[in-house]
C-alpha cells in the first residue's frame, strides 16, 4: 500500500509540474523589462504580456531572481503571419563569460512555413549544442507551454508536456554541466534577420511590422538562488527539492517513446551529427547516453 502511494504521489507530482494550467503566476510580480520597455506591456492583471518588435527596438523580459534547479514554465504564443527574420527567445542564463545558459529560441518563417524551435545549451560559456525541431501544431494559433526542467541528473525541454531533448550530466566524465550558477529567466523578441530564417536569405518585412509575440503567465517551481550555499542546498535529496526525485532523475518509458516520435518525425538539425562543424571531432557528450 505505501508502495501504491509513493507511485500515485509522484504521479500527481508529474502531472501538476507540466500541466499548461498549472502555469499561473504573474510577470508584474516576477519579471522586469531589460530591454525596449516602451514595446511591451504586462496586461489583465499582471498574468499577461506582450512584446513587440519594429524598426525601431525590440524588447525582452526577465525574472527578478535567479534560481538553480527546478522547472521553469511559460505560455506562448508566437508572432503570427510572415515572421521570417524574427526571433522570439525564451531562456534560462547566468552571467559573465564562463556562463551557462538553457535556451529555446523559435525563429520565424514566411507566411505559411513552419516555425523551427531552436534549442541549445552553454556551460562555462561554451555552446555550440544546438538541435532544431520543426512543431507539430501551429505555434501561433494558441499559447502552448514551453517548460525547462532542469535538475543534477538531467536537463529536458519539454513543449506541452512532450519532451524535445535531453542534456544528461556526465561531469564526472570531464563534461561541463550547469550546476554551480544560479540563472535568471528571459524573454524577448528581436531581429535577427542575419541568420534566423533560411540562414539569414530571407530578411524581415518591415511593412508588417508590428510584431507582437504573447505571453499568458509564468512559473517557476524552482530553488532560488541564493550565492554559493544554493550550490548543494538546491541539490540536496529532500523532500522541498522535488525535482531531486528519482521521478526526475531519468525519463519514464513513456515520455521516452514521446521524445522518441519527436526526433523521429520532427528533429531536423542534430549537432552531434554534423561532423564537417567539429572537423571529425565530435563532442564527447554526443557519445554518452542522453535518455
């Protein structure tokens, strides 16, 4: 019976941390503007935000403290019609030059071509891990909930539950993870016409502009960061750290099979397939197992 339930109690505790309704905190006590607050606005009562991209300036948001572990979560909903050239950003980063950052980035496309969700990770400022997914709904249709849950064990990317990728920690194999810096959350919306869509071929439509990307909430259910006593306080196996959970420590069989029909029918840019990048050297992690 107390088998039944632990099982039955993690299960809730899944379903609660990845639930889109689950999603309701507000950014005007969350968040600030970094950058172009005159192009944005926090709407309704709080739990609602928009920003917006012309010729003038873009705009982003970020969290008022940072945090170390746990699962961060928004509701988006993307610039609709010809973005091609924008660039809607949604991330987690520490500062400095030795920083590390867990990104979702959704470059923007003509009208009617599909979104590609760009994702990527930093440690100690070393990047170059990307893997780019196609969607497989119309991301400017509605608010879908794109969560980062991050934890010692594993970081994974999920959108609307689904899982997209996982980064495990292999440090004591000599592989940098991001576990010693608290990280702030951001948003924004900028041009990024150089590269974004089509490598940079296709530039932005200014004669469409405004363009506006939404936001319905934010949560974190995560450890805030508090200097570096966080460092084994948010990692500590107790029952305040959920995410520590062995729940959390690796990926069920079926969010396996989920992530597993992602990468099979959406992936469409693996970085530790591209061997002409690295000269034939491909990044060590890429031979250890992820999921």
């Amino acid at each position: 019976m107390s088998s039944l339930r632990t099982l039955l109690a993690a299960l809730f505790i899944f379903a609660v941390a990845f639930d889109p309704s689950a999603v309701n905190a507000k950014f005007s006590n969350s968040m600030y503007f970094y950058w172009g607050a005159h192009h944005s606005a926090i709407l309704g009562n709080g739990d609602d935000l928009q920003l917006v991209l012309d010729q003038t300036s873009g705009s982003g948001i970020k969290s008022k403290r940072p945090f170390l572990f746990g699962s961060i979560q928004m509701l988006i909903k993307l610039v609709p019609g010809n973005s091609a050239g924008t660039v809607t950003a949604y991330y987690v980063s520490s500062s400095g030059d030795r920083h590390d950052e867990i990104d979702f980035e959704f470059l923007g496309n003509a009208s009617g071509q599909p979104y590609t969700i760009h994702t990527n990770i930093y440690t100690q400022g070393n990047g170059s891990r990307e893997q780019q997914f196609r969607p497989w709904f119309d991301p400017t249709a509605d608010f879908h909930n794109y969560t980062i849950h991050w934890n010692p064990t594993e970081v994974v990317w999920y959108v609307d539950s689904v899982p997209i990728r996982v980064f495990r920690n292999y440090e004591n194999e000599g592989i940098a993870y991001p576990n010693k810096q608290g990280m702030r959350v951001y948003s924004s919306l900028w041009n990024a016409d150089i590269w974004a869509t089509q490598g940079g071929r296709v530039k932005i439509d200014w004669k469409v502009a405004p363009f506006i990307a939404r936001y319905r909430s934010f949560r974190a259910r995560a450890c805030k960061w508090n200097g570096p006593v966080s460092i084994s306080q948010c990692a500590s196996n107790t029952a305040a750290n959920w995410w520590t959970s062995p729940t959390y420590s690796k990926l069920s069989n079926a969010k396996f099979g989920q992530l597993t029909w992602v990468r099979d029918n959406y992936m469409i840019y693996d970085y530790c397939k591209d061997t002409k990048r690295f000269n034939g050297k491909t990044p060590p992690e890429c031979f250890k197992p992820q999921f």
